[in-house]
C-alpha cells in the first residue's frame, strides 16, 4: 500500500473515493538503473508505470543491428508522468521505453487500471486522443465557483440607474412623455400626504391608456404600485438582489439619507453578478475626460482576473475584453478628434485586437482611413494626441511604429486601395508582411464603412494567388516549435515562448487560407470553423487548432495575470505547470508541428 500517491492529480482524481483507495493499494514501487530497459517493444504488458523520480524515454526498437542507426525517438517522460498507456489497452507495448537516467516508478496493475477505465467514462475520457476531450477535462478541474467578490459588491454611483421621480397629480400623457424623454421604463411616484412612493412601469401605462380606458390627464396615483421595495446606497447587490427574489419585484428605489438617488431592476444586477462587466461599460460611457476615461480603462485587468478566477471559459473572456477595448479606443477617439470630422475618417485596429483575440493590453496597432477630398491640415498633431492618449489608457506604443502617429498609417481611401495594389504587385516578403497587419483590419471609431472597400480589395488581390499566398504563408514556418528532438517541452531561460512557438503559426496559417478562399471574418476561431465548413479543413484537425490554439492563450493569460505582466509577456514557465497542463500543451504542440507540415505541402514551401 503507497499512501503518499497523490490521487487529486490527473487523471486520478476521476476516479471515486472507492476507486483511488483500491489503487493505493495495489501500488508498488520499483527502481531502474540509468540505460536500463523497461519494456522491449512488443513485450507483454503487466502494469503502468507512474514516474516518481528520473527520466524515461520511448524510442522506436531496431528489429536487426543494421538498423540501430535509424532508431526513432518519440518521448522523455519525467517526474508525474505514466507510460505505456496504450499498452495497458492493447495488452503489449509497441515501442521500447529504457531509463535515461536512476529512476524510481510506481507500478499499478494492468488488471486494475483496465478495471477503472471500462468502469469510469472521465478516467477513460481522459486518454483520449481527442484535443477537445482532452482540453474540456483540464478546464472542468480548474473551474471555480469564487463569487465572493460579486457578493461583496456594494452599491454606489457606479452602478445605480438614474430615475425620474414624479408628483402624485402628474398626467399620465405627462410621465409617459418625461420617461421617454429620459429613455427610462419605469417612474417612482410621491404619494399625497405618505412618507412612501409607488411606481408605475412603460406596461402600467400602456395597459391603463389601451386596455382599462383612462384618460390622458388621469393622475399617475391612481394606476401606481405599492410600496416600492428599497435598499440603501452603500448596501449590498447581492442583498438588493435578495429582496427582488423574496418581493418578486424586478425593480428597487435607492436611497441615501431617505433620498430617493436612484433605482435598481433585476437584469442590471444580474449582469453585475455574472460579469462584472456591466459597471465598467457604465464607466466608459460616463467618461467625459481622459482622465475619467483612464479610470475606468485601469479596472480592466481587475475584471479580467476576475473572470479567470472564477471559471469563466477564455472565448467568452476574450469576446467580452474585445468589446471593452473597442469601447475604451471609440470614447478616445471621441474625445480628442474634432465632432465634424469624425463621419469623415475610420479608425481601424489591427493585429490581435483587429482580430477580437486580446485580452490583457498589448501594444497598439491601428491606422487611419480618410474619406477622399477631405482637408484636415491638423491631422498628425490630433493623431499624435490619440497615440499618446492611448498610451496613457494603458496601450503601449507599437515597438514597430504600426500607428497612427506614423503618416505611413495615415491615409485617405483612394491610396489606401492604391497602396494595397502595389504591396500585391511588389509580392516580397515585407510587402506581405504589411498585408498580414491590414487583413486583420477592424473599424472601432468614425466611418466605418470606409474600411469595407480596403477589405474587398485586398481579398480580390489575394483569394487563389497561390505564389503569393506562399510567400505570405512562409512565416508561419519560421519559428521552431518548442519541442526537444524527443518531442519533450522545450523552453529557454526566459521560459517557452508560446505565441512563436503557438499561437503565431495558427493565427497565420489560417489568416493565409481565410485569404486564400475569400473568408472575411477576422476573428481565428471563426475563420476556422468557416474553413471548416467549406471543408478546407477536417472537422478533427479544425477542433483540435481550436483547442490548441484556447490553451495556449489561457496557459499565456495565466502567467500574465500571477506575474503581474500585460500582454506584451509570451514566455511560459513550465515548471509551474502541472502534469495534465505538460501533457496537454504537448500534445497542442504536436497539433501545431501537424499543422505547419500540412502548410508546407499546402503551399509548396520549401526551406
């Protein structure tokens, strides 16, 4: 009996209570000598072995002595890992495993652990091969259900609705038209000679008016509800959502001081307590100054490791800070260039933000679209103010001046198309290079139909221009992934880095075949299951791109968060991580070495 296996690690702790101490029991302990070997390929399997110390590598067996050479390695295993899985199913092993070095294993029965995998479904899940299944496991075990920071969220200005409050004798034609005026849905009503109100909601108003026939100068009293519920400023969302749910009301009055200072309904404070994200967009809306504005834009990280403690799955995060960002670069745009000449220029952003695919704050990418014939002498001292604006907002400068403070950035519509046109023309690298910024192209402030014509063009330039498409495709080629010649993670001294090594070989491959067949959505995930459907990919490769591409994303936010870094960070520490994060973000590795031998014959590049 072995006590101190640790059963909470994957994908031990699928099993029951019962399951886990049947295991500790029947676990043994042996030791292998450095260059001992474990298993000779086509051995008969008696047991898994876990590793609890040492190094342990899977390598192809010659069948003669001629081929010693030609020997294939194809895994290192290390401390945690367990090997010859497939062997516990097949009943022999295929390939030879030997001890790189002293080496210590637990052993567990081949009997007992096909026992637990015909028995238990999120054991046997676990194994498989499938990135999907795979990744949907690791993130269902570090789901978390923290809603102690939404609990304690207390009411204040920033997230009580304005209200209109109205004297009892007002005409109903007179609240209707205040309330819209006001674009409210509701109105609280002082009551003649009572310390309390009533309120009266758009539907009491339509009912009274069309269904139960009273006049237009009807005194609001006479159709008001009472009492109205009410919480203090000050007090608790969680307990103003409390005495919603107990007097089954969807709305109540806020007061501070027996003043009436606003309202709170239902849906509002559900939208706080599933986000948070509903009290910064109220902040950025509100901001009439940078300076204002910079507040609300500096919460942003707080609500992202908000959303990541708790669980909430990274494509929503990402799709939620997608649209906060755009919301936070619409309002600086707003606020320093000048209201006439906003309908007649586009600000567009590219790079991951064009691309809806940032989350922490990464330096900026964009540029400017000016609609032909228009005269704007101060347009780079306002685009200098933007770009310097933006910077104070927490959006580094761009290391490769891809801003609009650059003129280069700068252009009307006309030699915008026209510089399109040369780039395809000239077809070199670094003309391709600027093409892969514009394809991901997003308008988020002015005019934004100004950019539908540089998206068309640049589409016609490039769908089935395959020598082009090759020559952009190639630097999805350039980084090596970061696997060792034993297909083990591989990481320098500042750590792995995931998006050259990750990210950037599926964002570019797959922005080369959006392009290739004429795909216009910027957005990866969504360009592949557009792929997908026009079956330029298979559905098992295109889920598993999606998975990969999810968990290096969360594996990167990860660090980013608990090292305090914004997104310009790409490394990974891997020593932080644990067994399952290792093994699945090898196999997502393996996923994207696929992936880029598949471009390489797609595109016929050759080194």
């Amino acid at each position: 009996m072995t006590d101190k296996f640790d059963t909470s690690l994957p994908p031990f702790d699928r099993l029951t209570a019962i399951e886990q101490q049947t295991l500790r029991n029947a676990l043994d302990v042996i030791y292998f000598r450095a260059g001992e070997t474990v298993i000779a390929a086509g051995d008969e399997c008696y047991q898994l072995y876990i590793i609890i110390k040492g190094n342990i590598e899977e390598y192809s067996a010659p069948l003669t002595p001629e081929e010693h050479h030609h020997k294939e390695t194809f895994a290192h295993y290390a401390n945690d890992d367990l090997f010859d899985v497939s062997a516990q199913i097949k009943g022999q092993s295929r390939h030879a495993f030997k001890a790189c070095e002293d080496t210590i294993c637990y052993t567990l029965p081949r009997e007992l652990f096909v026992q637990c995998y015909q028995n238990n479904s999120q054991f046997s899940a676990y194994f498989d091969t499938n990135l999907t299944k795979r990744q949907a496991l690791l993130e269902e075990a570090h789901h978390q259900q923290n809603l102690a920071e939404f609990i304690l969220t207390k009411i204040d200005d920033d997230n009580i609705q304005p209200c209109l409050v109205v004297p009892h004798d007002t005409p109903l034609l007179s609240v209707t038209q205040q309330m819209k005026t006001k674009e409210l849905d509701a109105a609280f009503v002082t009551l003649n000679n009572l310390p309390q109100y009533g309120i009266v909601t758009r539907t009491d108003l339509l009912h009274a008016t069309l269904l139960d026939g009273h006049p237009h100068d009807t005194a609001v009293s006479r159709i008001a509800t009472t009492p109205v519920v009410s919480v203090n400023k000050g007090d608790y969302l969680f307990n103003a959502m409390l005495a919603m749910t107990r007097q089954k009301v969807k709305r109540v009055q806020v007061c501070d001081n027996d003043a009436v200072v606003g309202m709170l309904d239902l849906t509002q404070v559900l939208s706080l307590f599933s986000t948070h994200s509903h009290v910064l967009t109220l902040r950025i809306a509100r901001a009439e100054t940078i300076e204002e504005l910079a507040l609300a834009a500096n919460s942003q990280q707080t609500l992202v490791e908000t959303l990541f403690n708790n669980g909430i799955r990274t494509l929503f995060v990402m799709e939620l800070i997608a649209a906060v960002n755009e919301q936070i670069i619409e309002k600086a745009f707003k606020l320093i260039v000048p209201t006439h000449l906003q309908p007649h220029c586009c600000l567009m952003v590219m790079g991951s933000e064009g691309r809806g695919e940032q989350i922490l704050k990464t330096d900026q990418d964009n540029a400017l679209i000016i609609e032909d014939g228009i005269d704007w002498p101060d347009c780079a001292s306002v685009m200098t103010q933007l770009t310097n604006t933006l910077q104070q907002l927490g959006y580094p400068l761009c290391p490769g001046n891809v801003m609009v403070s650059n003129p280069h950035w700068v252009k009307s519509q006309r030699i915008w198309l026209q510089h399109i046109t040369q780039l395809c023309q000239h077809g070199d690298p670094d003309s391709m290079m600027t093409l892969a910024i514009l394809a991901d192209s997003h308008a988020v402030a002015g005019n934004q139909a100004l950019l539908t014509p540089l998206q068309s063009c640049l589409h016609q330039h490039l769908a089935d221009q395959e020598r082009l498409l090759s020559i952009f495709t190639r630097p999805a080629l350039q980084f090596s992934i970061p696997l060792t010649l034993f297909g083990n993670l591989k990481a320098g001294k500042h750590g792995l880095n995931i998006k050259q090594g990750g990210i950037f070989p599926i964002v570019h491959g797959i922005r080369a075949l959006a392009l290739e067949h004429n795909i216009s959505p910027n957005n990866t995930f969504e360009r592949i299951a557009v792929l997908t459907e026009q079956r330029v990919l298979e559905q098992r490769t295109a889920d598993n791109l999606s998975e990969a591409l999810k968990l290096f994303i969360k594996l990167r936010l990860h660090q980013q968060l608990r090292q305090q870094k914004d997104g310009q960070q790409h490394h990974i520490d891997i020593s932080t991580l644990s067994r399952a994060e290792r093994d699945v973000l090898r196999h997502s590795l393996h996923v994207v070495k696929k992936f880029k031998e598949w471009l390489g014959y797609h595109y016929q590049i050759r080194d």
